[in-house]
C-alpha cells in the first residue's frame, strides 16, 4: 500500500453496544452513590442522590434549572413537594434505566408529575395508557385531565367518546357530577352524537334533579345551550319520569322549563345538531378482490375515497373499529387460499395505512371486534374445521395474546360487543364447514370464558350482527329476515323484514338506524350495490343510497369525527 493509500484509508468505529453500557454504568454510579452531584427530596422527605446531567438529559424541567440563572443552579437540594416518593422513585429509576411500569394505580400521578417536571417521553406513555383504557364510565373525567395537562390524544379521543357515546354517558355517576360549564359545552356540540332529541332534555332534567337546590338556576341557560322544540305533552312525560328524584320541587323545575322553553321558541332557536358519523367501505369482493377505501356521508349522500389498501390480492379478512384505527385482520390471497396472520391499520384521520404486529394463528372468515381498548379475533379458517382460538390485540403492548378457546369453533360467523360482552352469531362448523351453527356464544373478558346464551331462531351463516339501543340485531344471509334479540330479557322479535337478501354484507348502527350495504342475492345470482337503512321507531326499510360498486365481504365500520 503507497504512503497516499495509507493517508486516505479511514475507518469509522461505532460500538453498538456503547449506548447500553453507558447507561448501565450511569445507573451503577446511582446505585453506589458516586460522582452525584443533586439531591431530590419529594414530599414524604425521602431523598434520591442523582446527576444533573442524567436529569437534564431526560428532563427539560432540570436542564433550565441547572443551566438558567436560578436559585436552584446552585443549590445541593431540590425540594419536590408535590410529588410523592413511589413516582419520584419510579421516574428517577427510569433515568437510570430507561425503563417504567405504569398501571391503573399510578398512571394520572405518574403523567401528573412528568408534566411538571417536562418527562416528555414518559408524559406521552400515560397518555397512551390512560387512551388504552377509556370508556363510557371514565371519559368525562379524561376530557377534563386531558384538558388540564394537555394531552392532545386523550382529549380527542375522551372527546370522541363523550360526543358519540352521550346517551350511555348519561347513564354513568360522572355525568351527575359535571360543573355546569363543562355539561354546557358538551350539550350545546353540534356534533353531539344523540338520535332522539329527547335525549338532551332528559339528560338535562336528570343533571338538575341530582341537586335540585344547587342547579336550578342553570335551567334557561341549558335549554339554550340545547336548542330543542318539545312540546309539553311530551316534556310532562320526561318530568314524571324524574319526579321520584325531585324531591317535590317538579313543579318548580317544570315551570322553570317550560318557561326556558317558551324563551327559546321566541328566539326561534332550532335543533342544530349535526350527526358526524360517516361510513368507511373497506375493500371487498365483485368477481375479485377490492382494495378500495371509500367514505360515505349518509347526510349529503356523497363518496370521498380514501387511500386502497396495500395488499391488493387479500380478500375473506375481517375488519374492526377501534377509536380513529381500522384495523384488517387475517384473510387469504386469491392464488392459494392460505390463511394470513397480518395486520394493516388504516387511520380514519390521517388516511394512511400501516402495517400492524401479525397474530398469533393465521385465519380466514372469521370475526372480529374491539373491546375495552383491545380488538379481539376469533373462529375461522386455517384449513379443515373452524378454528376454536380466539386472542386479543393490545394496542399500547403491541402484542397478541391468546383468550379462552370458543365453545363451538365457527367460519363466516358474526361477532358484535353489547355492555361490555362479545356475542357470536351463527356461521359455519364441521369439517370444512359443512353445518350451520344455531347457537349465539358469548365471551365475558373479566372471567375470560364463554357460554352459550340462546338458539338463534333463524341460524345463518354469511350473515352481519349489530348491538343497538341495548339490543342484539341480526340481518343478511339468505334470507331478509330482521332478528332482534334482548338479551336482558332473553327474548326474540321478528322485525320487518329487509327489501334484499343479501349475503355477507355489511350492517352499521349509525345516526340512529341501521345500515345495511352490499351483499351477494343467490336468489337473483347478483353483487348487490344497494344501501338499506332501518328505522327503529318505524320498524321500517328503505333504501337509501348506493355503494360506488357491486360488492360482498367487504368491511362496514362508523368512524365518528371530532
């Protein structure tokens, strides 16, 4: 090699294993006490030797102060006395380590002190965590947290869930709770997610009947904030539903009602709620497979198209709504009809799609929904007889995990949540599905067990469930018949019946009814396009619109925008 040669020949080291051992020895010299150069105290007085470079490193908060010209930069003690000792303890391990366990205990303490002391990484892990675990009995309390601590995500989807949620939000011990402002300002959203304008009175009525005394005062102002027009026959109704908790002051509020009434029929004021609820169609099938993305608003009856899904030859998937995410689970492609593990999300917000975390067994017609911030999958195909396994995603873990095996395995099932409880209707079972199952199983999470609830009076496969006003509906398949199950009183009604048959399409509740699209007619030997919507209060079908294309096996989902 020539003395040029040499001069030129570079070679650029990087230890991999350097930033781990950095650490390691960082959390060593804590551990030992050495080289510290800070002591925190927290509000118990226990006290943590630490670096001021470790915690300028993860801490915006203790950067400024050791930096700025503050009477802490020179200081040997920072006291900490709104923070206890388990967090100080845990974020100060997690300096040291990188690593922090949050739980349902100490999670709103934990976000709490990163947000005072700017832990931005570890503000941004309660978020999520806290997102993980919203539900209709803790998200008016979340809407606030998030509000006060600013936590974007948790705002938004705390508000989402409050929005579209409103009536079984009602229903929870935090509603009765609310200050006047914040109930308010969730009565007077235009996109206040409520089908029967009654609703909002009641919901108001019940409010101001919880401290009668404290709140009727606010009565004017909230018949304002939810502009309705209800004339007195049915609001006398809606007060003696409430008189119980009145405690004899009903005539007092009924006037005071009925005169806030009068006020804003002067003024003219109208209901002006708009249901924001729009209808996502996710790929499908029209003699091959669909990968299309498309948005229906049933208000101006108009299509957007988003973008298609990646995987273009897939069909047999199962799809399920979870917050802003899409997720498509499973299925098979067209040129060997093995069953697939992957996963695609597609998030109704941004309109990007991304590959998810595959599941534990691959599967084809099965089912899926979401439930208490995870999305189960359950039954299908992997060749032979249905699959028994079911096995829950957790977003926050990113991980599959396998739940309770099904009683009876099944293929081209359907599966709906109704007050917190997974029911799965129908479908095949038998080697290679040769049998059609009549029985509805349902999965309780808390005993991670399943059972079998009722014998469906009309068993179906290729059919589509949907869990509405308390009660369990079942369209599609072969014939038109409208199922409707209560299962408080364990009771079976047969509804009017569809205009179409149609098999394995797509059923969503939304803006108060029912919609059905797409769809295969074995009557007609036709890809149906057509839009059904039922009417609950009419008992009434009608169509109402059409998909951009002929298609069955497609998803159906009701994403609520906020």
């Amino acid at each position: 090699m020539s003395i040029k040669e040499q001069e030129c020949y570079t070679y650029d080291f990087a230890d991999p294993a350097h930033p781990a051992e950095f650490l390691d020895a960082f959390q060593e010299f804590y551990l030992d006490g050495l080289f510290t150069d800070i002591t925190l105290q927290c509000s118990t007085g226990q006290i943590f030797q630490c670096h001021k470079a470790a915690l300028s490193a993860c801490s915006t908060y203790f950067k400024v102060m050791f930096t700025a010209d503050m009477r802490e930069r020179s200081n040997n003690l920072i006291k900490l006395s709104g923070i206890d000792s388990d967090v100080l303890t845990a974020l100060v391990n997690y300096v040291y380590t990188s690593q922090l366990r949050i739980t349902e205990k100490n999670v709103q303490s934990l976000l709490e002190a990163a947000d005072l002391l700017q832990f931005v990484s570890v503000k941004k892990a309660c978020e999520e965590f806290l997102v993980r675990h919203l539900d209709v009995d803790n998200c008016l309390g979340m809407h606030s947290f998030a509000e006060f601590h600013v936590c974007p995500e948790l705002e938004k989807e705390a508000r989402r869930m409050v929005l579209c949620r409103f009536e079984e939000v009602t229903t929870q011990e935090e509603f009765l709770e609310l200050q006047f402002e914040k109930l308010s300002y969730v009565v007077s959203r235009e996109n206040l997610n409520v089908w029967r304008q009654e609703v909002l009175l009641e919901a108001v009525v019940k409010w101001i009947a919880h401290d009668v005394q404290a709140r009727t005062g606010y009565v004017q102002d909230l018949l304002y904030s939810i502009q309705l027009d209800l004339d007195e026959i049915y609001l006398r109704t809606a007060l003696d539903l409430q008189k119980r908790c009145l405690l004899g002051s009903e005539k007092k509020v009924y006037s005071l009602i009925c005169h806030g009434l009068q006020s804003t029929r002067k003024g003219n004021f109208v209901s002006s709620k708009k249901l924001t609820s729009s209808m996502y169609i996710i790929g499908g099938y029209y003699w091959h497979p669909l990968s299309e993305v498309n948005v229906w608003d049933p208000l101006t009856n108009t299509w957007v198209q988003g973008t298609d899904m990646p995987d273009h030859t897939r069909e047999s998937y199962s799809v399920s709504l979870l917050g802003p995410n899409i997720y498509v689970t499973g299925g098979y492609r067209t040129d060997n009809i093995e069953a697939l593990d992957t996963v695609w999300v597609y998030n109704g917000d941004t309109d990007e799609w991304t590959e998810g975390c595959p599941m534990l067994h691959a599967r084809y017609y099965h089912c899926s929904v979401t439930l208490h911030g995870c999305v189960y999958v359950i039954g299908g195909y992997r060749g032979g007889a249905p699959a028994r396994e079911a096995e829950f995603y957790d977003p926050l873990k990113k991980t599959w995990s396998p739940v309770a095996s099904m009683v009876q395995g099944v293929g081209n099932a359907t599966a709906c949540v109704l007050r917190d409880v997974i029911y799965v209707t129908g479908g095949h079972y038998g080697y290679r599905g040769s049998c059609t199952y009549d029985k509805i199983q349902r999965y309780r999470s808390d005993l991670n067990e399943w059972s079998i609830v009722t014998i469906s009076p009309h068993p179906e496969y290729g059919l589509c469930s949907v869990a509405f006003n308390n009660k369990l509906y079942l369209v599609g398949g072969q014939t038109t018949i409208t199922d409707c199950y209560d299962p408080e009183k364990d009771e079976w009604r047969q509804m009017t019946p569809m205009m179409e048959r149609r098999m394995e399409c797509g059923a969503v509740a939304m803006n108060g009814c029912i919609y059905v699209t797409g769809g295969y007619s074995y009557s007609k030997g036709t890809y149906l396009q057509s839009i059904e919507k039922y009417d609950p209060k009419q008992d009434k079908w009608e169509i109402v619109g059409s998909l951009p294309s002929a298609m069955r096996s497609h998803g159906c989902v009701c994403v609520y925008s906020v």
